[in-house]
C-alpha cells in the first residue's frame, strides 16, 4: 500500500495554495483530512505529483454564526460538526448525519469540506448540505464565487469545484427549530450508506408545515425528493399518512446495484426509510 | 500438585507486547542490506501467459532484479499438499510464479527485487505482461460437469471423490434403505459460501540466507511443518533451514499454509545473497491468501413421524479453487466424521467431490470441515422440528447421545469419550429464558410486528485435539499429530517451557505457565515459554485443529512430570534417603515424615553444580516429552439465539446470544471466554456479513474491508457465556478444545434464528450471509407465494452475485482520480 512518489507543500495562505494549484495543474491535488485522498493513492487509483495540504491556512476551519446563516469553514472536520452547539440549534440535520459518519478517527481527520467536493454517492454530508439548500463558496484564480446547492453537485464524484479551484466555505440558511433525522441504512456499523435518508422538518401542532428529504446513494448525487417534499406539505403527525407522502421518495431515482443490494431493494428501502426519517424528524 | 494456578483467570502475559505492537512482528525485522520484494498479480482468473516484457522494470531506480516463473522454473519445485485423501486424486502443478498458464486472479506472475519497498512497488508497473484469456468455471455445480476446465492439462475439475458408508464400515445400515423405508425424507440442499480468513497481520516473511543456516521468519501457524516443506520443496538440506514464526497476529487457518510467496522470498534471498523481505498489502491478502469454507451440501435425512431421525445421506460438492494448498482436500473429510453430530442414526453415508475453480485456493478455516457439518445437521434438526411441528429443543433431545451412554461409538467410527448433552442443554435453556422467548415470539408473530422474532437452536460436537497419528495415517495425511515438549530448570530455579506448538495469539505462553506453574510448584512469573523457532523448539507440529493444549500442553505436562522424577532422583541423593521416601509437593522435595528437604531450585543449582550427584546421575533436570494422543476429544454445547428480523427492510438484529460449551477442565477461563467470543463472532458473520464475492470474469469483488464485511464489537451484543465441565477422559488434563467451538455452533443458530422468525410467511431458506436485501427478498418471495402457504421447498437457493457495474457505494472511487 505504498502510493507512488509525490511533493508536498502545505502553504498558510489560501492565495499561495490557489497559486501552487494553478502552476501543478493536472498533476497537483488538494489535501485536506486525506480520508478519501489518501486510501486511493495508496492503492494507485490516483498519482498526483504534487499535493497541497490546506491544514495550515487560517480561517478556513470553524463554524460561525452569519446572520441567517452558519458558516461553516470547508477544513472544519466532521466530529466538529457532529458536536456543534449552533449547529445543532440551525442545522440539526448537519449534526445527526456527520455523527454517522466513519468512526471516531475518521471524524476527527476527514472534512466537511472534502466530503462535498469529494462527492462520492454513497458519503453521508452532501444530502443534507442538498437540502438545507447549502451555499458553497470557492476561491480561485478570478476570485470567489458562489454556487447554490442545486448547482454544486454535478455527477458522480464531481462537483462545480473547478480544477483549479479550492472550496472555502459553506454556508448554510438556519433552520431553526427543525426537527432531523438521518436514516442511516447499513449491515455494518463502519459502512458507507447503502441508501440513507436526510429529513428535516417543521411542525406546526399536529400537522407539518414543511419538510425536506434528501436521499443519500440513489444516483451518482445526493437527490432532493421534491414530490415527498410537497406530499408532506400539511400533513398530519402520524404514521400512515406520513408513509402515504413518502411512497413517491424514489421516483425518478437510480440508485446503483451492488453486493449490498440491488436498484429495486434500494427503491424500497428509499420509501420505508424516508418514512422513518420524517417520522423521527417529525418527533414522532 | 497443587492447584492454584490452573483454573485462575490470569491476564495473559503476552498481550502487552502484542497489543501495543513493541514486538518481533514479521515486518518489523529489519537486517542490514535487506531488500524488498513486490509482486505482480495476474488480473485474470484464467489465461495463458503469452509474453513477459521486464526490461522497464530492470532497469528501474533500486530494482535488483525481476523474477519470472521461467527464471526459475527450474528451482521452483511445486508447492506442496500434504494430505492427498485417495490414492488416485489429481492435482495440477502448483509453481511458486505461474510459467505460462494463471488460474485464478491474483496468483503471481512475476516479482520484484529491489533495495526499498517503494521502489519495488513503483517497478512493478513497469512489467508488461500479455495475457491470452481462457474461459473460467466458477461454479461447483458447473465445475461438476467439466464443460470448462480450470486447468486444461488435467482433463477434469474432479480433483477426487471420498466416500464414508456405514454399511460397509460395519457402524450402521444402508443408508438407501434406511431412506427408503423412513416415514419421512427431508431433501435439502445447503450453500456454504466462500469465506477468507481476513487474520490481523497479513503475512509476511524474511530470509536471511547469510550464514550457514538460511533463516526464515514467517507470519505463519507452521515454523515446522513449513520448514520440512522447505526443504521437501527446493531440495535444500533440512539442516540448512531454520524456520522462525515470531509473534505472529492471528491465523484462523489462514496460516496454516507453505505459500508461493514464502518460496519466492526465499528463492529471491538465494539468488541474491541478500536478506530479503515480502509483506503482502491487505488487498493481496484477500484475494491471494488461501480462502475457506465453498461447499455445497445435498442432504437426505430420514425420520419417523415421532421425530427420531432413521438415517442421513451426504453428498457434497467442495470447492478447492484453482489448487490443492497443505491439507486442503482433507479439509471437507474432517467434516464427514461430524454429520451425525451429537445424534445417534442408524445409517449414514458420507460422500464428496472435490472440484478445482478458478478461485483463489481454499484450505483450512476456523472450524475446518466441522463448521459445515455441524450447520447441515442443525439446519436439518429445525427443519424437522418445523415438519413435524415439534419443539426443536425437544426433537434434539429424541435423537441425542445419553450421557450415561458414554464412550459411545459413532456411526462415523469415532469413540466419543465423554458429554452430557442434556446439562449444557438445560443450562443454556436457563440462561436464555427460552420459553419467555419463545412466548414473546408467539406473540409477536399473532400481532403481525414489523419486527418479528425467532429463536435459533444449534447444538454441536467436534473432533478437537488434531490428532492421534495413526487416524491421521488411516486417512493417508502425510504426517502425524503428536506433540513435543521440553521442560527445563535453570540454575536459578527459573523454568523454560519449549514447545513444539505455535501460538499465535492463543496465550499459550499464559497457559503453559500457569499449568507448569502448578506441576512443579513455581512461580507463574518465573517460568519462560518459548515457541515458533525451529532452532529452540526442534520439534513439533505446530498449531491448528484446536490442538495446542489436548495434545501439545499434554506434552509439556509430561516433560514436567519427567523432571520431577530426576530431581526426586536428586533430592533422595542429597538428603540420604530413598527415593520412594521423597514427597513432592508446592514444589519441595520433602522425606516423608520429617520437615527435610530441598526445593526444586536448590536441586536445580545442585544438579548445575555437579559436585554431589548419585553415581551415573546424569547432570540436567530438562526433560523432553512427546505426546501421542490416543483419541480426539469431543467439546460440545447449546448455542441459543434470538433473532430479530425487521420485515420491511430484511435488516437482521442479533438481540441475544446464549452459549453453554463444556470444553472439559479449563486452565485459564479468560483465555477460554476469549476464544468463545471470538469464535462465536465469526461464526455470526458467517451467517449474517461475510462473503467472498466474485464477479462473472473471476475477479473478487469483496477485495476490500469496504466490501468483505467483517463485524466489529459495535455490531453484536455482548454474549452469555457459561460452561458445564464434563472432564475429557483421554488425556490427563481433562481438557478438550475450544479455539473452534464458537465458530462451529454459532453460524446455525443465527441462521435457525433468522428462519424462525419469518417462516410463517414463506420463507423456507435464506442463503448464507442473510444479508437484509437477501431476506428482504426471501419475504417478497413468500408473500407473493401466500403468506404461510405450504410450499414445496426449494431445491437450491442460488447466492446473489450480482455483477453489475460497481459504483461507488461502499466501494473505492475512482471518478475523480483517472
Ligand atoms: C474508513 C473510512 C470510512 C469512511 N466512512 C464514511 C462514511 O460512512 N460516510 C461518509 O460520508 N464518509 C466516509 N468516509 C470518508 C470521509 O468522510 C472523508 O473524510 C471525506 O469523504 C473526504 O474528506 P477529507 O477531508 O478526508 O478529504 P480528502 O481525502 O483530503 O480529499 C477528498 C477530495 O476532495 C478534494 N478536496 C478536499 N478539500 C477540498 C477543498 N476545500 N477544495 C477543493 N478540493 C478539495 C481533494 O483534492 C480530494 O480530491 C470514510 C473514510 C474512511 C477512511
């Protein structure tokens, strides 16, 4: 497991990093906790010359409070995130997925940052950055720009993220006082998703006033189910009426099939766990 | 003897160094001038090898040299098999480094020699190897028909076929007409998956071919077995080799092997005359490390309508890979004395085929043959119960061996020492609450839960203590199964231990002393075990088969027993008395009567001295031992689990698990609770999580742990371990064998578990790992039949393999990173 021979350079400003990016061209990658970077060089799927570590660049690690928003640093690691007060208070979803994230190690190495430009199908962050309508600021070489949730994700493991360009922050709209629930659905507990559900939701007395549901691993990216969405929309507290609106969450979907199941099963899982999500979201 | 040191749950005095890794693990060794090695594996599971192109490669920064399979086809010799089980079984020729011709994905093509394992790791992309592509045969039921041949040359995929009959052993009836007259007759066909071993540390190995000796340390179970093969294998004297196992991380058969890859580090070190190191990466050891388990078992039981089973026919298909490794076709014949289990038959017959595939070899794993036994009688038991709408529990005890039946000869010609069956039945029924279970499950199953429950019975015994020599040579193994043992007194009074078995996370070095701590009545801490190097411990046969205490702590038991003899011999001299006046006992040599005497120490440094010895006395207390058991032993126990099954998305919890082995006298029930769990755990994940996966084209696709899933802690509970002690009567100890146990009993009760809890609606088989989409799918294919509709059973389940394209759920990525 010895990846072929690389530089390093780990600058303490992002200026530097998007200049050492721009002159490695192809060949240079950012490093940022290495949790996926690291097992795929190690295993010769990848051989950048040339890798720039962003650990040592100020500001680009923190949660903050933004007015209607939190800003979350792209090298902010998941435990952070998974632990995070404020979070917790705006964007409780955040927390509950991170926390399912890997394991303890993994949380403390591997970014919110990485996992969304990383953009594997199957990683935990990106269906509730989708849903919580995230957005994403990157820096490069023209400046910064802004891209929304809806734009950021592109297909499988690709991202608006240019290649010469570094995601610095994410910043997500609060939702406060929304319930979430993260439906995690593996074999094992040190899994990647075999699907998983994000919901967040509103209620108003007895009735949600609104949800989102996001759906992790039906396709090569993270999948808003708009139609649960507005099916949820006013729907009572309870069980039956609540599977009712979910049975539409894998329409339009196409969720891979593998040792772990096939695209059907994923189907099915998708409405029973979306169901479970919004109930629990819901405190039901 | 004094007893206080065996049966104490002393901490096992090996693990700090073990734990923490500040230890002689394989890899840590570093010599000076050592260079490395890296392979190149075939990507294809069958294909000639057309043209090897290494010039790149040679010429690379650091590399030494490239090994083809035509460089040294010459020296190479053919790997070896220890245990050929008929006189006419075919095998193909097994090189170190394919020549020309690859069967199975991930054998070695070529290797690397070079001064840092980075460069040899670089250079290995260099070689350029052109592959003709051959059609493979994955399938045991295709193997059977030889339409494709995993190895053209041989003319067949049927390696040899073994048969057992009770009607002509003489132990029991005709099993044809046995079946033919039963009332009734349970056809089943069960699926033994593939499993790898998936041990801690992947193997490695360094030679050292400076000085007279070449030595060899290897992460292998067999410093022994393997050096002998060595020089078997490349013609060097055995004298000139010198194997050492140093601490070695877990095994589970899994090293039980002489691998390619110890010969081409040693044919690399020879050619060369430089030290010379390969560990594998983990990916290499999942798919080239020798695999287990691969069977399928088609099985006829026979019964009266009150529940006592008439006869069992047993006809497998058992999967070697593409080549026969040490003793991997013996492997599923160990498995042909344990149908019958703990149930007394009136006939049985035993048959099976052994198929080569163009899979990775299979070999010894965890349980060896037993496990697959054990399962197919107690999936058959509850199906039974099932049938005839009995309690399982109570159909059992119809069939079971008595305990005041003991010895009881088995219909499979073994003489089952000792048991009592129904004491570690009760107990375990006890412990697990069984009928509130069952109770909460007839509940569950009238109010339709989404969640339902089943409870899971396994039963089992084993054939543990691997093995009295002339069984082995009955069933023409190449070697025997007696163990050695040296006892030694040093000058100080300090003891060393050697033995001829290799522990390699066991804690024999724990167990030994606390069982030499007691013989000779010294300190724990003052008695060193030493093991694993050919050079200390000369002889021995090493560790597998749950043998090292039945049979290699036996030994040490009598070299012990030899010392003390020596030294009364000694003591009498010294204190002017007769020898049958001496007592000895907390280690003093004591004449009887009188408060003289003289410890073990003083006798030690007097012996040592050798100034005041007996006439002809000569001068050393170290004993030597070896021990030859005369029968196996025969642990068994009830294993009790409660299964939950969530019917909506076929997620499997294991919510209790009971287990009452009686592994006879125990030394160290730490050690022993250790060995329990983790045997149960992989068992359970035989039932529920592991599989080894291939693709249509023969390429594993569990090549990973993202893959391969192996349980961690956070995914069982904690388990209810207890034991009943009905002592062994064939050795002195008592002791019987548990390395294998947990393994043996546990994947049927999960399974029986599973299949409890949701036959009422149709589910009559599940294929093993139950995985969610599996039972998730059994569901839909029992509702769609009518819930509880009585169908006929299924003739086979055929594992899913689906091969479609892999993504990246749960697998590598590779998208952003052509
Ligand atoms: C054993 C294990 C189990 C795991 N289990 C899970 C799991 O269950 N669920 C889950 O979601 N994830 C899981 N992960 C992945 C983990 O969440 C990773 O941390 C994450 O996917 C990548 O984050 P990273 O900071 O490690 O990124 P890196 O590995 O450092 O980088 C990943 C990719 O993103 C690029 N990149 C990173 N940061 C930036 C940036 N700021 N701007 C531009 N490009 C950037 C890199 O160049 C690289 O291409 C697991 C990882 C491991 C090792």
């Amino acid at each position: 497991m010895i990846p072929s021979a690389f530089d390093y350079h780990a600058p303490t400003s992002l200026d530097e990093a998007l200049t050492l990016l721009a002159q490695g061209g192809d060949d240079a990658k950012i490093l940022a906790g290495g949790q996926s970077l690291i097992p795929v060089m190690r295993l010769r799927l990848a051989g950048p010359e040339l890798l720039i570590d962003l650990g040592r660049i100020d500001g680009l690690r923190g949660i903050e409070d933004d007015g209607d928003a939190v800003r979350i640093g792209a090298m902010t690691p998941h435990h952070d995130i998974a632990s995070s007060a404020l979070l917790g208070e705006h964007a409780a979803l955040l927390c509950a997925a991170a926390r399912t994230v890997a394991d303890p190690q993994v949380r403390h190495r591997g970014t919110f940052g990485g996992a969304l430009v990383h953009a594997d199908p199957a990683g935990d962050m990106p269906a509730p950055a989708l849903v919580l309508g995230a957005e994403f600021v990157i820096a490069g070489a023209g400046g910064i720009r802004t891209v929304s949730a809806t734009d950021f994700f592109e297909g499988l493991f690709t991202t608006a993220v240019g290649e010469d360009e570094i995601l610095t922050h994410v910043r997500i709209p609060k939702h406060t006082g929304w319930g979430a629930r993260y439906e995690k659905f593996t074999r094992v507990a040190q899994q990647w998703s075999i699907v998983a559900v994000a919901a967040t939701v509103r209620a108003e007395g007895s009735a949600i006033a609104e949800a989102r549901v996001g759906l992790t691993n039906m396709g090569s990216v993270p999948i808003r189910a708009e139609s649960v969405e507005a099916a949820l929309a006013g729907c009572a507290l309870e069980e039956a009426a609540i599977a009712r609106a979910c049975a539409s969450a894998a329409e339009g979907t196409d969720p891979p099939t593998d040792t772990n199941g096939d695209a059907d099963y994923r189907r099915h899982l998708a409405t029973v766990l979306a169901t479970r999500a919004v109930l629990s979201a819901a405190g039901g | 003897m004094t007893v206080t040191e065996i049966g104490s749950p002393r901490r096992r005095k090996e693990d700090q160094r073990l734990i923490t890794g500040r230890t002689r693990y394989t890899d840590n060794i570093v010599l000076p001038g050592m260079l490395h090695l890296a392979m190149v594996r075939s990507p294809f599971a069958h294909a000639t090898i057309t043209a090897i192109d290494t010039h790149d490669a040679t010429s690379s920064p650091g590399v030494v040299a490239v090994l083809t399979g035509r460089d040294v086809a010459d020296e190479q010799g053919s790997l070896p098999c220890a245990w050929p089980i008929t006189p006419d079984q075919k095998a193909p020729p097994h090189p170190a480094i394919a020549v020309d011709h690859v069967a199975f994905a991930g054998e070695v093509v070529a290797c690397v020699i070079a001064r840092s394992a980075a460069e040899a790791r670089d250079a290995i992309e260099l070689i350029d190897i052109d592959y003709d592509e051959l059609p493979v045969v994955l399938d045991l039921e295709e193997a059977l028909t030889d339409a494709t041949l995993a190895h053209p040359d041989l003319g067949t995929n049927k390696s040899a076929t073994w048969v057992f009959d009770s009607a002509e052993a003489g132990t029991g009836d005709d099993v044809a007409q046995v079946l033919a007259a039963s009332e009734l007759v349970l056809e089943r066909t069960y699926l033994q998956q593939r499993l790898i071993p998936a041990f801690m540390e992947p193997r490695s190995t360094v030679v050292d071919p400076t000085g007279e000796q070449i030595t060899m340390w290897s992460a292998t179970q067999v410093p022994h077995l393997l050096r002998l093969m060595l020089a078997l294998t490349l013609s060097i004297p055995e004298g000139k080799v010198r194997v050492v196992a140093p601490d070695v991380g877990g095994g589970f058969g899994g090293k039980l092997q002489v691998t390619p890859e110890e010969v081409i580090t040693m044919l690399a070190a020879r050619r060369t005359g430089k030290p010379c190191k390969y560990t594998e990466t983990r990916s290499e050891s999942l798919m080239a490390a020798h695999h287990g388990r691969g069977q399928v078992q088609r099985l006829k039981l026979g019964a009266t309508r009150e529940g006592i089973v008439t006869g069992l026919s047993v006809d497998l298909l058992a999967d070697m890979g593409a080549y026969l490794g040490l003793v991997t076709p013996g492997v599923p014949i160990l498995g042909a004395f344990m149908y019958n289990s703990i149930y007394k038959f009136a006939a049985y017959r035993f048959s099976c085929t052994n198929l080569f595939t163009n899979k990775a070899w299979t070999d010894a794993y965890r349980g060896a043959g037993r496990p697959e036994a054990t399962f197919a009688i107690e999936r058959l038991m509850d199906d039974l119960a099932h049938e005839l709408d009995m309690d399982p529990v109570e159909l059992r005890r119809k069939n079971w061996i008595k305990h005041e039946e003991f010895p009881f000869s088995t219909i499979a010609c073994l003489e089952y020492d000792s048991g009592n069956y129904e004491a570690a039945t009760d107990r375990a029924l006890e412990l697990f609450g069984y009928d509130d279970l069952c109770a909460e499950r007839d509940r569950r199953r009238a109010a339709g839960d989404r969640v339902q429950l089943g409870i899971g019975v396994s039963t089992f015994t084993e054939m543990c203590g691997l093995a009295p020599s002339r069984v082995l040579g009955a069933l023409s193994y190449a070697a025997g199964g007696w163990e050695h043992a040296q006892v030694r007194v040093l000058p100080t009074g300090a003891v060393e231990v050697v033995t001829g078995v290799s522990g390699h996370g066991q804690g024999h070095e724990t167990a030994w002393s606390q069982i030499v701590a007691d013989r000779l009545g010294v300190p724990f801490d003052s008695i060193e075990v030493l093991h694993g190097d050919t050079q200390t411990s000369q002889k021995g046969l090493d560790t597998y088969g749950s043998r090292s205490l039945v049979v290699g702590g036996m030994a040490v038991v009598a070299a012990a027993d030899k010392v003390i003899e020596k030294a009364r011999t000694v003591a009498a001299h010294l204190l002017e008395a007769s020898t049958d006046d001496i007592e000895f006992a907390e280690g003093r040599f004591s004449v009887r009567g009188t408060d003289q005497g003289l410890a073990l120490g003083e006798i030690a440094f007097a012996t040592f001295s050798a100034h005041n010895l007996p006439d002809g006395f000569e001068p050393s207390l170290d004993s030597d031992a070896t021990f030859d058991p005369e029968n196996f032993s025969f642990p068994h126990g009830t294993h009790l689990a409660a299964m939950e099954v969530d019917t909506e998305t076929g997620e499997v919890t294991l919510r209790k698990y009971v287990c009452v082995d009686d592994i006879g006298n125990v030394i160290n029930p730490m050690i022993v609770d250790g060995q329990v769990h983790g045997g149960l755990v992989q068992g359970i994940a035989q039932a529920l999580f592991e599989e080894a996966v291939h693709d249509e084209s023969g390429t594993l696709v569990s090549g990973s742990f993202v893959d391969y899933l192996v349980p961690s802690a956070a995914d069982l509970p904690s388990f209810t371990t207890d034991r009943t002690v009905t002592p062994s009567t064939t050795n002195a100890l008592g002791v019987k064998g548990v390395g294998e146990a947990g393994t043996i009993a546990s994947t049927p009760a999960i399974v029986n578990g599973v299949l409890d809890a949701i036959r009422h609606l149709g589910v009559q088989d599940i294929a093993m790992p139950c995985s969610p989409h599996r039972v998730w799918k059994a569901l839909q294919d029992g509702a769609s039949k009518g819930l509880g509709a009585e169908e006929p059973v299924p003739d086979r389940v055929a594992p899913e393999q689906d091969a479609g394209p892999m993504n990246s759920s749960g697998n590598l990525p590779t998208g952003d990173f052509q």
